[in-house]
C-alpha cells in the first residue's frame, strides 16, 4: 500500500478558504531519542518543553503560537478530560513536573514563539509520546490517539540520521502508513534530524544519509518523500544566542562546532534536502541575503556574530521545516 507524502506545492486541489490565524495543527511523531522533542522546541524557539537522553515525553501536549503573547498559558488534563491545574506563566520546570505526572494526559500551552520570522498566530504544535517505550505501553496508545484525533495539516516524522531502519521506527512508520491510507491529503514532512553528528570523514555524509533515507522511506510505502536533513539542537541553541539566553557549556561546545561546520559545508545541507524546488529556492534566497549583510558588516564583529548564528539556523533545516509550513497555510488560505 502507498502513502503519497506530498508537498502542498504539488497539489492542485481546492481547498477551503481559512484565515491566516485559523489553527493548523502540526502532529510530530517519532520514536525515542529521534530528537523529537528538541525539534518542537527549534520551533518554537526556546527550552520549553523537557529533553533529556532517554523517553521524556510521557503525554500530549499541544502548543499554540499567540503573537504578542508576553508568556505561555499552560493547563494541564486528566485522563477523564478534568482540568487539574492552570497557569498564567507556565515555567520549563512546572512542565516537566506535569509531564511526570501519571494523572495528567494531555498539556496545552498558549503563547509565543520567539523565532524570526514570527509566523502568524494559530500554528499548532503536537507533542506525542515515543511509542516504543518498554516500560509503558501507555505511550503507544496515546501517540495512536492523537494520529486518529488531532486534526493535523502536516505531520513531521522525526527520523534520527544515526539509527535509520530500527525495528520500532520501521514499526511505527508502517503504522502510520496503514493509519493514513484513507486520509491521503496529510501532508507528511520527514525530519532527518542529528546529521550534525554524522562524520564526513568515514563517508558520512549528507547526500549519503538522505539518499540512505530516500531508499527506506518508499521501500515501507511512502512515495515521493518530503525529506528535510536537519539540526534542531543547534538551530535551538543558535536562536537562544540571539536572544541572549543562557547556554550550557555542553550546549556553547555544540554551538562552537556547528559554526566551524558553517564555514566547510555551508550548502551541503540544504542541496540534499528533497522539498519543491520553490521552498529550496527561497531558503538558498534567505542565506544569499544573510551572506551580503555580512560583508557589508564584515569591520563590525559584534554584527558579524549575530549573522553567523542567522546564517547557521537558515542551513540548520529548520528554515526549510518554516518555509514548508507557511507554504502550505498560504495555499490553504488561497488555494
């Protein structure tokens, strides 16, 4: 059976007319330890939801961009749907506790989105357990609720470049094919995420991994895939820099790396993303134009570091994640 993972830009079909505002709810799917949780949170442009090594999502939690919004509204539900807690600045921390909470199912989270472009309010962001976790078969029933309840316009599957083909991800992602058989125009975006830690050195490259991917991807049933490499921990960590937030040391290391990676492979990353030629084209655009402020720039060093860290999350495929998204809100809104 084939799932058609197909970009807005290559569908002619109507579609009804929504106002830029009007929710569109991204579900974001993978196993443990893809990055999931990390790429949510590149999105939304700070630490807001927890990661760690190991399973850290145990819930779903849903997070509503509000533009303007001074801090995040949060609540938090039972399994019977009661509302068991409420605030009006809803910390990192409080969140963590509510996610560890058994009584608590479900999280949801108003408030903005500290990334540049700001996109318009109503982008809606699904967090869902890894359903591979031995230790609660809980989770896998909860990522298969929202997969059937959330009405989702996209669906970002996190694929971890390092761990490509394990048993639980190839599981997952026949699911999720079968599941989505009736319901062909959900638009699937495949993040390969960590490739940062991937060594050209040893013949791992980029082109390599993504066309290692590409192979994977239509042998399970999905044709055409959207596959979008990716660094989400260092977009992250680069869009803290810009607004001056506080960063590990373990965190600065991984930046300090990543930006000597800007100066080697610069393009390699987005020439082996597989997206329309038209998103790729206004990414490449988006850097080209970074490229000359900074030689404009290049005497002021204060200014030629706040680009560096612009330039590194345009090639992080973060952008190119944005640029997919707003595309397709656009040809919702005007089809």
């Amino acid at each position: 059976m084939k799932h058609a993972t197909r970009s807005v830009a290559r569908s002619g079909k109507t579609r009804p007319r929504q106002t830029s505002s009007a929710p569109f709810d991204v579900l974001v799917l993978a196993t443990m330890s893809a990055g999931k949780t990390s790429f949510i949170n590149a999105l939304i442009g700070q630490e807001l939801l927890h990661t760690a090594n190991e399973a850290t999502t145990a819930c779903m939690t849903r997070v509503e961009h509000r533009q303007g919004a001074q801090a995040f509204d949060g609540a938090c539900y039972s399994h019977n749907d009661q509302e068991l807690a409420r605030l009006k600045d809803t910390s990192a921390a409080m969140l963590r506790d509510w996610n560890a909470n058994s009584e608590v199912k479900r999280i949801c989270l108003k408030g903005n989105f500290k990334i540049v472009p700001s996109p318009a309010s109503g982008l809606v962001l699904h967090d869902t357990p890894g359903p591979n976790n031995s230790q609660d078969h809980k989770h896998a029933e909860l990522m298969l609720e929202a997969v059937r309840t959330v009405s989702f316009k996209a669906l970002c599957y996190v694929l971890n470049a390092s761990q490509l083909g394990t048993q639980d991800d190839r599981a997952l992602l026949a699911q999720i094919r079968d599941e989505l058989a009736t319901r062909p125009d959900h638009t699937i975006y495949f993040i390969l995420n960590k490739v940062d830690l991937l060594d050209p050195e040893t013949g791992e490259t980029i082109d390599a991994y993504v066309g290692k991917a590409h192979r994977y991807l239509t042998a399970i049933g999905f044709d055409q895939p959207i596959i979008i490499p990716t660094m989400a921990n260092v977009a992250l960590y680069a869009r803290k820099a810009l607004k001056a937030q506080t960063l590990t040391r373990s965190q600065r290391l991984r930046l300090h790396q990543a930006l000597a990676y800007l100066q080697e492979n610069k393009r390699s990353l987005l020439h082996a993303t597989v997206v329309p030629d038209a998103i790729k084209k206004d990414v490449f655009k988006a850097l080209n134009s970074l490229e000359r402020q900074r030689q404009l720039k290049a005497l002021d060093a204060q200014a030629c570091e706040k680009n560096d860290l612009q330039q590194l999350v345009a090639i992080s495929g973060m952008k190119t994640v944005e640029a997919l998204i707003k595309h397709q809100r656009q040809s919702i809104k005007n089809p």
